[in-house]
C-alpha cells in the first residue's frame, strides 16, 4: 500500500512538474485556444473535466464538508495534481471502506 500510495504521489508530482515546464516554455491562453478549437481539444477539455466530477464524488463522500469543499474546488482549478495527492493521502482509508461494503 505504501509503495502504491508513493506512486501515486510522484505522478502528482510529475504532473506538476509539467505544469511548470509547460509555464516557463508555452503561453497558456494562446495555447490553450488553439487547443479548444480542435474538435478532439473539445472532448479532451470536456473528459477532463469529467474526471473531475467523478473524482469529486468520493472526496464529497469521504471528507467532512468543511474540507471537501475546497479539496473540489482546488481540483477544478489545479486538476489532477490535487486528485493525486488526496488519492495517496486517503488510500488506506478508500481500500478500508470499500473492504468493509464488500459482501461475504
């Protein structure tokens, strides 16, 4: 679990890597324009913000409202580097829920 929870983490850390190689190397708004205007940039904007709604679902049903809320909010506006570290952050506690609900 340990190691899994570890992964998890560096590809959090990874993805915000990224982030600040692409911040330093590209132009955010005209990229990202050219990018909305392509028919596949349109699914893959709306697939990631899919993912996110999904994610938020297991953090609203996981976390105490005073702490899901801005967990969510963060996700939205900094993506998948926040669903990465809340995923290594509460994988014990995932795995222990859903072992319990698991029928005999």
């Amino acid at each position: 679990m340990t190691l899994l929870r570890i992964a998890i983490a560096g590809l959090g850390i990874a993805l915000a890597l990224m982030c600040v190689w692409a911040g330093m190397n590209g132009h955010f708004l005209n990229e990202f324009g050219i990018v909305g205007g392509l028919a596949w940039g349109k699914v893959s904007l709306a697939d990631l913000y899919i993912g996110f709604a999904l994610l938020a679902v297991p953090i609203a049903l996981t976390e105490k409202v005073k702490l899901s809320v801005p967990i969510i909010i963060a996700l939205f506006l900094l993506g998948n580097i926040v669903g990465a570290f809340w995923l290594a952050w509460r994988l014990p506690t995932l795995v222990r829920r859903l072992k319990q609900d698991r029928p005999a």
